[in-house]
C-alpha cells in the first residue's frame, strides 16, 4: 500500500466523522453564543466557528485513525524500509501455525 493510499485510509472515514460530529455538536450549541472558556462571547461568524470547529474535529479523528492504523500494523511494515510482499506468509509470533 503507498502512502498516499494509507493516508487515503486514514483521512477518509476521520472526514466524514468530523461532519457527524459537527452536525452532533452543532444540533445542541448555538456558535453565535459561544464564549472563551465562560468569559467574553467568541465574536466570530456562525460559519467561522462551523469551519474551526470542523477542521479541529477532523484534525482529532486523523489522529485517532493515525494511531489505530499504526497499532494495527505489524512490526515488519512499520520497521522495514523496503515495501512488504504480502504475497509470503507471515512468520512471527501471531501467525497461524502450520
């Protein structure tokens, strides 16, 4: 897999997350009444805040994606500089016994 596929893999689902979550958030707040932290009101656009708020929601999905992508990898694809044939067998302490 190159990695413009397993970034692909990876941004994909964390972008239509994002949308569900902002869609989620955004049914029970209302962003022209948002405030800093309890203080002062935000004082951006309805559409700024739904822009911010859906890039640093996708940007925490990425990253969720990233990780569980990254855990699920084997030792050989993560450590190995040459591309893995998966076409072999894998060999090591989790493979089926023959």
């Amino acid at each position: 897999m190159t990695i413009r596929q397993r970034l692909l893999v990876a941004l994909w689902p964390a972008f239509l997350m994002a949308g569900v979550l902002e869609m989620l958030v955004f049914a029970v707040l209302d962003p022209s009444e948002m405030r800093w932290f309890g203080g002062e009101l935000v004082g951006w656009s309805p559409q700024a805040v739904y822009t911010v708020s859906f890039f640093i929601f996708w940007a925490v999905m990425s990253t969720a994606t990233g990780l569980t992508a990254l855990l699920l990898a084997d030792a050989r694809t993560i450590n190995d500089d040459q591309p893995q044939d998966h076409a072999r067998p894998r060999r090591g302490p989790w493979s089926a016994p023959r």
